[in-house]
C-alpha cells in the first residue's frame, strides 16, 4: 500500500465547523498538494473560532480571496487519488472534515481514510505519540503533513 499522508485545518473544531485547507503527500514519490477552501463557495459555511484561527493563522478573508471551490477541491481531490488509502493522525477530525467538503459538493471520494493505526504498531503508536508532542506545531496542514511524515519515519526506522 503506497501511503499517502493528509491533514486538514478547519474553522474551529464544532459539529459546525467545515474544512478550510487540505494537504497531502506520498512519501514514496514526493508528490503532493495544498490548497485552502473558499467557506463562499458552500451555503451555510459560516461558522468560525476565533481560537482556530489563532492556531492556524488564516483569517476567512484570506479563504476567500485565495481558497478555491468546494466543488474543485473535490475534483482535485479525487483525480490524484483515486484508490490511495490517506493516513492520518487526527483520523476523526480530518474524516469529519473530508466528508463535510464532500458532502457541500455533493460527490463521494474516490479514496480512503485511515488513522495511524493502519501503519503503524501499538508500540509505535505510543513513540509516534511522544514524538508528536515534542514537534513544534504550526498547524497549517502541509506543515502538519512535513510533521508527521517526520515522525512516523522516525519510530518506523527505529523497527527496522
């Protein structure tokens, strides 16, 4: 299974919050994406934490200047990949998150999520974890991708 990392930001973390950036990245080949959602492009896409955004560091003005459609983000989303298993480290945040963009666009993905658990073991999930807390966090999501590949190639190489 080729692995494919992902992260999500999103407007704050209630049941009506929705994703505002998206990032991904294979390991294996290097290829990746990272865009941000315009909230403007979903009717009913109002909701907004002050404190998310503090930790994330991008105003919904910025979102609707340079984030891009609902509907093109999912099309993106889905023509790259198509059939790849997205491993992540926030598995139910970002599965809520990706199922609400698609939902606003009304399609289905065309690839699967999964939590860390997938790839790694019990005891690496607990050195993933003390690893994890000791990163320094930007939380924008490609960073947060750069962060967990990091950390997951280190508890990995340590099995190896």
């Amino acid at each position: 299974m080729e692995v494919i990392f992902v992260d999500l930001e999103a407007s704050g973390l209630g049941a009506e919050s929705y994703p505002i950036e998206v990032a991904w990245k294979s390991p294996d080949s290097n290829a990746s994406d990272n865009f941000m959602i315009n909230p403007d492009s979903v009717e009913g896409w109002t909701y907004w934490d002050e404190f998310a955004e503090e930790l994330h560091g991008i105003d919904r003005e910025r979102l609707v200047d340079e984030g891009i459609d609902a509907l093109v983000a999912c099309l993106r989303l889905n023509s790259v990949l198509e059939g790849k298993t997205l491993i992540s480290d926030a598995f139910e945040f970002d599965s809520f998150w990706m199922r609400r963009l698609y939902e606003a666009a009304d399609m289905q993905p065309t690839f699967t999520m999964a939590g860390l658990d997938a790839v790694l073991s019990a005891e690496q999930l607990i050195q993933y974890r003390f690893i994890a807390r000791s990163q320094f966090r930007r939380h924008r999501a490609m960073q947060d991708v750069d962060d967990l590949m990091i950390a997951v190639r280190a508890v990995s190489e340590e099995e190896a």
